[in-house]
C-alpha cells in the first residue's frame, strides 16, 4: 500500500514536522486542522467563522486525496473554551449533518491563542 502524504503549505508543518494528511490505502487521516486561510495565512477572531473555515481546509484537503466530506466516519473537536463549542454548531450541521460521523469533543490549550478551534477527522474513502 503506498503512502501519499498531502501538505497544506502551513508553516508549522515544516517547523513541526508533520503533514496536514495521511493517505495509506482508502484511509484518510487529517491532522487537527485550524481556521486559518492558508492563502492569505490570516485567522478571524470569530469561532464560527474560523469553524467555516477549518471545514473548508479540510474539504479541500480531503479533494487532494480524492475523497469527499461524505468519506468521513470519525471527527474531534479540540477547543480551549468550551462555552463556545455551542455557537459553532450551526457550522458542524452544515457540513456534517447529512453525514453524521463519530464525533468527540474536548477543551485544551492550542498552539497558538488566536486559534478557537481545531478540527481533526477520519475518512475511509468510498
């Protein structure tokens, strides 16, 4: 089975050592995944808006390793309050709803305080 590996071009992935993706047959592994717009490598101070975007990063990694959002069977939701996992919800049912994956949620420190979420998932390509 070869092993494809995917980079999002975040600098912390050089400096860390570590890729936004695993690819290792049909499995799809992603790397806990912030609001950042990797383009403009800028971040909102809103939590929803940094959830949209997390979503986006993700969906748009996942189409590197040709798989979908409906290939997600597994996600955590890391945060550092947890008061504000409620106002994102509207956000995970948009792009997850029809899906439903497995979901876990818990509060921690991020490596960095502008970051008010971080998304990781698992996808088992179909």
């Amino acid at each position: 089975m070869k092993r494809k590996l995917i980079s999002s071009g975040s600098i912390f992935e050089e400096k860390i050592g570590y890729s936004r993706a695993v690819v290792q047959g049909d499995w799809v592994f992603v790397s806990g995944t912030t609001g950042y717009n990797y383009e403009t490598m800028t971040i909102s101070n809103d939590i929803v808006e940094q959830t949209d975007q997390c979503l986006l990063n993700i969906k748009n990694t996942l189409e590197q390793a040709n798989a979908s959002l409906s290939d997600i069977v597994r996600v955590t939701y890391i945060l550092p309050n947890v008061s504000d996992f409620e106002l994102c919800w509207p956000v995970l049912k948009k792009y997850l709803g029809a899906i439903k994956p497995a979901a876990t949620m818990f509060s921690a420190g991020l490596a960095d305080d502008k970051m008010k979420i971080e998304i990781q998932i698992t996808a088992l390509r179909s």
